[in-house]
C-alpha cells in the first residue's frame, strides 16, 4: 500500500485544524447524500483524501481517514450517551458539561478515557458530529442541555454551523499567536471570514479551503479589493 504512495509527501498529523478540515469535508459530503449505509464508497473515500491533500497540504491515507472515521462515530456516540443521563446538562457556549461526581464514577467503568476527556473538555465538534453521524442520538442528548437548541430549519442550521467552524478557526489562530485578529489592518484575518460569511451560496468544502487560504496576506488583499461578483467563482478554483 504504501508502495502507491507520493514519498515526497508528509503523513498528516491530527492536529486541530487538520481535525475540523476532515470534519468540514465530511459534513459537505454526508449533505451531498453521499453518505451509502454508514459509510462512503471506495471512490468517494479516495476523493475524501484528495480534499484533504489539498486542504492541507499532506497526505494521508484512506484506511487511516476511515480509522479517524470510525473515532469521531464512537466520540459522539459515547458524548450522546453522557448527556441522556438525566441529570447531567451541558452548555452549548461553554462546552462544559455538569455532572455529579457519582455520575462521572459511573461513567469511568464505561471508557474512563473518553470521559474523563470529556469532563475536561466537553466535547467541541458534537454539533457537527451530530450531523454527520445523525440526529437521533444528538437530539436526544441535548434535551438536558443547559441552553437552547441549534437553529433546525436547513438554511438556519447551514449558517449556524458555518459559523461554528469560523469560531473554531478563530480560536485556532488565536492559540498560535496570531495577531492578526485584534489588528485593524482592512485586510486581516478577521475581516476575510465576515466577508465569506455573508456570501450565499458557499459550500462547507469551498469555506473551509478559503478558511485554510486566508492564511496567505497576499490572497486576503486580492480578495478584499476584488468585485463581489468574482469572489464565489475564485473561490471556487481553490
């Protein structure tokens, strides 16, 4: 297997970004309706990897994008499974979930890892996780939730997610130290994602390429400066 493999190339690491990238792509796909009986075809797994060498910049291979796959599945499920015990809730601003301690104990016997990364944590991808994978389980959860529900019309939930992933990225940047984000430059990093916010009609696959191409202070002032009627189709050549 190796032997077809680009030697020039770097394995991707799961760092954050490269993890919410792949769950970017997946969402588009699964709303795409390519998702076929819990999982992707062999053509539409090797189209997955070809998005992500292309996203960022590294390549990987299908059985291990199935294996991180497989993962994020059994993370929401065990998520899903916390919050539908009765007394636990959980804040959809903070992430954080509330529990009793005998609850947490409880739990440990079940995967003492995942959840104690979980009391840690939360769990940061859930409302994507829960489009992917489903919503009977992620509906049933957030019923103890400390605060309201996702928007659930199609148009509503789109713009929600979307900006769930640009909040993800910002915190991202800020994590790396980028000074971009507090700086009043016209052409920063903060200004470029508001401008693609409130574009219509970019999938989830194109706003997560132009997310990763913002990087590039070159691109974001030929970006800010072009017409608004270029930009979709730019961003489309990504």
């Amino acid at each position: 297997m190796d032997g077809h493999r680009d030697k020039t190339k770097e394995p991707m690491s799961w760092s954050d970004e490269n993890e919410h990238v792949f769950i970017g792509i997946l969402y588009d796909n699964v709303k795409s309706g390519k998702l076929q009986c819990s999982t992707f075809t062999k053509d539409e797994w090797s189209k997955i990897n070809l998005d992500m060498i292309v996203v960022t910049k590294s390549d990987n291979v299908v059985e291990r994008l199935k294996g991180k796959w497989n993962h994020l599945r059994k993370v929401h499920r065990l998520f899903s499974e916390l919050l539908g015990h009765t007394s636990v809730t959980w804040d959809l601003n903070t992430n954080q979930v509330n529990a009793a301690e005998e609850v947490w104990q409880h739990f440990y016997t079940i995967n003492k890892t995942k959840y104690k990364l979980f009391r840690e944590e939360g769990c940061k991808h859930y409302e994507l996780l829960g489009e992917i994978f489903g919503r009977t389980t992620t509906i049933g959860g957030l019923c103890n939730a400390s605060t309201t529900l996702p928007p659930t019309s199609e148009e509503e939930r789109t713009l929600y997610l979307k900006e769930k992933l640009a909040r993800i990225q910002e915190k991202s940047s800020n994590q790396s130290g980028v000074s971009e984000a507090t700086s009043s430059d016209p052409h920063s990093n903060m200004v470029c994602p508001n401008i693609l916010n409130n574009m219509e009609g970019v999938s989830n696959y194109v706003y997560m390429k132009a997310i990763k191409v913002f990087k590039d202070p070159d691109f974001r002032i030929s970006f800010v400066m072009m017409p608004k009627f270029r930009r979709g189709p730019i961003l489309e050549l990504l």
